[in-house]
C-alpha cells in the first residue's frame, strides 16, 4: 500500500474547519448525484459474467476501470492523504509523489486500519444506483464508469471523514470518551457520537441543496416546480439518512475503540 495514510499539513483542524469540510463535501456528492443520472444503469458495465468481456479481466468492466485508475492516482499521491481511502488498499502502488507538508499527523495510527469502502462498495451498487438511475443500457461505459468512480470516491471522502470527527470530538473532552472507549462499548460511543437535531438539519440541508442545484434552469418562466429538478430531491436527504450518516459514525466508533492503543 502506498505510504502512510496518516495525513498532511492538517494544522489547527479543529471541529468548526471539519463541519465546513464536510458541509463542502455535500455539494460534491449532490453533483455526482445529477451527473450519474445523466446515464442510466448499463448493468453490463458491472456484469462479472458478461460475454462481451474480454476474457482477461477478472472481474467486472467497473472493477478493471476503477482498480486501474486508483493505481494511477496512487502514484500521484492521492492516497497520501488521510482524506482518502483506496477501494484496492492492496493493490495500489507506492506513490511516485514525495509527501509534502510539515505538520504533525493529526490523526492517530489507527486511522490507516480503518476501511469501510467494502460497505460503500455495496451500498452503491446495489442499494443507491437502482434509485439514482433508470433501467437501461447506452453502450457508454467509459463514462458511466468515470462518473460511478467520482460518486464513489466522494462518498468514501466524506464517510471516513469520520476519523477527523471523531479525533476532534476527543481532544474536545477526552473524559466524556475514554471510559466507553476502555470498556470496549459501542453502545455508549454510538449514544456519545449521536446528534438528532444536526442529522435532522443536515438531512434539510442536503434535500434542500438538491432541489436547488438540480433545477432545470429557463430562459422563461418559473424555475420553481419540483417538476422541473433533474433527481429526486428526496433521494438526497435519503441517501444521507440511510447510508451517509449511519455509515459515518460507524467509522467514528471504529476509530474511536482504537483511539488509545
């Protein structure tokens, strides 16, 4: 695996640069939304049993694109960051890149063992992709696939953004964590890390963040009727309620049982 993924240059992070962070992070994943609409399923691009494939691929089309360009990115030094995560942790090459910046990690060691891409893997494909894109298949997989890796990738960004939550919420009050964190309670950790009113206001947020960018825009007339948005807005407060979030904090307790190791 390329370096340590301990991160760099993250000086005077503290939890109101990670809320603008994160907050920054929705526009991200509302766009990736409205651009993979833009195709619809083309489930030969993720069949691992096409005919069409050429027979020295394992796996499927998806998963020879992806893995091929997480390797380039690797040697550019994509995953010297601690912001990101690789789908192919084993597979990426060390970073061609030296690692710039002189500030001490922030997070702790622990971080590197923490990975749930696996989870967002499948949430995506089989979960998310059947509500963001309509039945069909275009022939334009290279595109599709482009569009599924960016969508992928800021998803991931923004769920292992989690660490960075996490480590912030325990330097903030070491005391309130470290007795759930000896006792190996998630329960108590996942209690400690929940937050109704702000899950309810980001969910607002991000429905609202929805219907406004995916608006059809005219030269005439209102642009108003929900009619007229390029996704559901819903679908957007519901991928942060069922996926996001859960999935978000989840990372927070991982890191957090590991945290005084």
């Amino acid at each position: 695996m390329a370096g340590s993924n301990n991160g760099y240059d993250h000086g005077g992070v503290t939890l109101e640069t990670v809320r603008t962070s994160l907050i920054r992070q929705e526009d991200t994943i509302v766009f990736c939304l409205i651009e993979r609409a833009k195709f619809p399923r083309n489930p030969t691009l993720y069949d691992e049993t096409s005919p069409g494939l050429p027979t020295t691929l394992s796996g499927s089309l998806f998963h020879f694109i992806f893995k091929e360009t997480e390797a380039l990115q690797s040697k550019v030094g994509r995953y010297l960051s601690a912001e990101e995560n690789p789908f192919f942790p084993d597979d990426v090459p060390e970073s061609l890149v030296p690692a710039t910046g002189k500030f001490e990690p922030f997070l702790h060691p622990v971080a590197d063992c923490i990975n749930v891409n696996e989870k967002i893997w499948d949430v995506y494909l089989n979960q998310l992709l059947p509500l963001v894109a309509v039945e069909g298949d275009d022939g334009n997989y290279a595109l599709t696939a482009a569009t599924d890796i960016h969508f992928l990738q800021a998803l991931s960004r923004r769920i292992h953004y989690g660490k960075f939550v996490a480590e912030v919420k325990f330097r903030e009050a070491p005391d309130d964590y470290t007795p759930a964190i000896r006792a190996k309670d998630r329960d108590a950790l996942m209690k400690l890390l929940t937050f109704e009113a702000v899950e309810e206001m980001v969910k607002k947020r991000v429905e609202r963040k929805a219907r406004e960018f995916s608006k059809e825009v005219k030269a005439n007339g209102s642009d108003d009727d929900p009619e007229n948005c390029k996704v559901d807005p819903s679908l957007m407060c519901r991928l942060y309620a069922e996926w996001v979030i859960p999935l978000t904090k989840l990372v927070e307790v991982e890191y957090l049982l590991r945290r005084l190791d």
